[in-house]
C-alpha cells in the first residue's frame, strides 16, 4: 500500500513537473476526470485527460483507444465487460478508471395519449364535514384524529378496497352503538383510531364525518415499452391526489387509449393543458402496478403502435445527454402521434436516481403556436436525441409554458423493473 501510495504520488509530482507555467488548467482536467465510464458496444466516447498524460487498458479486446489531441482520447466499446484502465503521466500511474462496456439496449419510443384509471390501496381521507346531530354539527372523523391524506385499510380488522366497503360498517356501528376500530396509514405507519359514528339528525342515517376518495382518473402520454417483456413507463412524474397533494398507493389501475379533444394554449403563469377522453372501446392497454416520482409503471397487453417510430430505438444514459438539438413525440389532436424539435439546454450526469435531470425548451414553430408550450398532458412525451432515447418530458417551468424539466431515461427503466445493467449482462 505505500509502494503504491508512493508511486501515485511521484507521479502527481512529475504530471506537475511536466505541467510547467500550465499547471492549473490540466490539474483541473485531471480533478474532472470521473471514477468510472460506461459506454455501450459499437459507441465511441471523448474523455479529456490532462495533457501529457495517456490512457493504458488491461483487456483491450474489450475497448481500444485512440488519442485525438494532446488532451482528448476517444474510447471505442467493442463488447461486454469492464476493466480497469490506468492514467499514466511517462510511464507512471496517477490515476485508475473503471470502463464498463454495456451491451446495448433498446426500448420502444411511446408518444400515444393514454388514459389513466388508479384504484387507491384502502380508501383516502380526502376532507372533513361536519354531521348535523341533536347535539349540535361536529366531525366524528376529526375527533378521532383521523386526518386529511391518511388512508383506510382496514374497519374492525377486515379489509377495506373500496368506498361502498365502509357504508356496512358505519350503519352497524351506529345501530348496535359500538365504535369502529380503523387501521389508517399515515406516512407509511400503520396507526389505529376509534371512530365512533353520530347521527345525522335530518334523515337519521349514521356518519363519519369523512370525504373519501378510492380512484383516481387522468391523461398523460406513454413514454417507452420493453419489445420482450412488454414493461412500460410513462408520465416521467407522480400521479397525486387533487385535494390532498400526496402520492396515490396504487393499489391496481390501468392504461386506456386516449384521443386529444382540443388544446387548452399555455401562458405565463397559466400552464396549459391537453383535453382529452378515453377511448370510445374503453379497451385496457395494461395494468399500473407502481406510481413513483419517476412515472407510471406496468405491463401492457399487446405490442402497440405509434405510426412512424414502432422500431427499438437504443437508449442514452444521464452521462450521455448533451446539450443542443432533440426531439419529442407527443400527440396534440386526435391519436396520432408526432415529432416535434426541442432543445436540451442542460442535463445534469446522474450517478443516483433523481428527477429533473434535464431543462428542455420547445422550439418548434408549429407546436408553440398549438401548445404554447409545454402543457399538462404532455408529461411522458420521449425525448429522441441522435437516435436514441434519452428520456421524458414531465414539468412545465410556470412563468416560461415553453421550458421546463425532464427526467433521465435510465431510472424509468430502473423504476420498471428493467435493469439495464443486468439485462444487458443477459444478452451478452
């Protein structure tokens, strides 16, 4: 260990002897240069490297490299595997480097409007109102401390999956005057309350005091299939509900096809929405079985098709994404879908899974004079940079409807059960 400490260190010190008066701008190549690159098979890469300095790989039947320039080298992925290469300034190591080298991976481009129909897990407490008893109006629910966004998953230990589930139980409550023992879920803890009904005392029915809410139903637009297994995302963002703002627990759902009605044209400070119904067939495209930060997730029913883009298309990761000229799919009338020019104007290279890596903004005339914009709706609309998928539009910016934020590719995949690292270790 300090053989090899000593080493590392003469070499920094000779990288800084043969630096000269140029010192700081190669040091600052030298703090750039990442832990690690993963390229997929066939793809050329640039990594700027100090200058004076080479790159030497351990198996060069995974990757060859060529030097460009004084400071860039190009890293040509030839098959699967990684390997550690090592960054030497005249003969002596200064710095090592993971190359995974990825077989690469396809996925289908979405763009159709879909339909979205969520069944919650348990019922949502979505308000509070107030019964009218001999006693004067008060809210049962409230005085059991039974708040706005818990969820009811159980009355009286038997399980609870729908709204007409509760009604049984507050009528025999009130009649046999026995409190109701309710499993909430609040914040992910699973709390018990008392709940004991009053008596309206207009109609004499037994009430709760509760608004509750058990499905959820919108439009938004599909963002890529798995040709093999058939596991899709779409949206790019969670589905909340309206009153509360908190995330929906899915507890089943499913996707519709969807037709766009009219355009409601964004402004600022008025995002602007896509008016849509779904199909007349009513027919299911695929379940949701998962509603996270990144999207809807399930498994479709058949292969779908979207007009012109129905081939695979490879995928980028967040390292990958650059700055400049792209495309969106998307649909604005109807169900056809179609292609529009954006421009990425930043994208943040994500080692974890987080959403707004990208800041995208319309620049097509045509979808500016429809949109405005960026509207609701559009949320899960691909992004298709030189051919492969890079991700999926899903925030508008409020005061700008022709900017706004998008989530990398890689980690719907992931949210989708799809682990393209593994995935790709399969097919190699």
């Amino acid at each position: 260990m300090y053989r090899d400490f000593l080493r590392r260190m003469i070499g920094v010190i000779l990288l800084g002897s043969l630096l000269g008066i140029g010192f700081l701008s190669p040091v600052q190549d030298y703090v750039k240069m990442p832990d690690s690159i993963t390229v997929f098979e066939g793809q050329n890469v640039k990594q700027t490297i100090p200058a004076g300095t080479k790159l030497q790989q351990e198996q060069r039947d995974l990757y060859t490299t060529e030097m460009e320039s004084s400071k860039v080298v190009s890293i040509k992925a030839k098959k699967y595997g990684d390997n550690m290469a090592t960054l030497e300034a005249s003969s002596f190591p200064i710095k090592k480097m993971n190359v995974k080298v990825l077989s690469e991976f396809k996925v289908i481009p979405g763009g159709q409007s879909i339909g979205v129909k969520l069944n919650t897990l348990g019922v949502l407490i979505v308000g509070h109102h107030l019964v009218n008893t001999a006693e004067g109006k008060r809210s049962p629910g409230e005085i059991a401390d039974i708040q706005i966004g818990d969820i009811i998953t159980k009355i009286n230990g038997k399980s609870i999956q729908k709204m007409g589930d509760v009604s049984p139980f507050v009528r025999e409550s009130g009649e046999r005057s026995q409190p109701l023992d309710v499993t909430i879920i609040r914040n992910g803890k699973t709390v018990h309350k008392t709940l004991t009904p009053l008596q309206d005392k207009n109609d004499h029915s037994y009430r709760i005091g509760l608004y509750i809410r058990d499905s959820a139903a919108g439009v938004g637009t599909l963002t890529f299939y798995d040709p093999s297994s058939y596991k899709y995302g779409a949206l790019g963002h969670v589905i909340s509900d309206m009153d509360t703002k908190q995330p929906i627990k899915v507890n089943k759902g499913e996707i519709l096809g969807s037709t766009v009605t009219s355009i409601e044209k964004g402004s600022n400070g008025h995002p602007g929405e896509k008016l849509a119904r779904f199909s007349e067939d009513q027919k299911i495209l695929g379940d949701i079985n998962k509603n996270s930060p990144f999207g809807i997730f399930g498994t479709l029913n058949q292969k779908l098709s979207n007009g012109g883009w129905n081939k695979p298309l490879p995928i980028a990761l967040s390292d990958q994404v650059k700055e400049g000229p792209a495309k969106i799919l998307t649909v604005v009338d109807g169900s056809k879908v179609r292609e529009f020019d954006v421009d990425v104007v930043s994208s943040v290279p994500q080692k974890f899974p987080a959403t707004k890596g990208m800041v995208i903004k319309i620049t097509d005339p045509e979808l500016l004079k429809i949109t405005g914009g960026i509207v609701q709706g559009m949320s899960g609309s691909p992004i298709i940079q030189n051919g492969r998928i890079i991700g999926a539009v899903t925030h508008v910016f409020v005061n700008d409807p022709t900017s706004g934020y998008g989530v990398h590719i890689e980690w719907m995949l992931d949210e989708a059960g799809i682990n393209i690292y593994e995935e790709k270790k399969q097919a190699s």
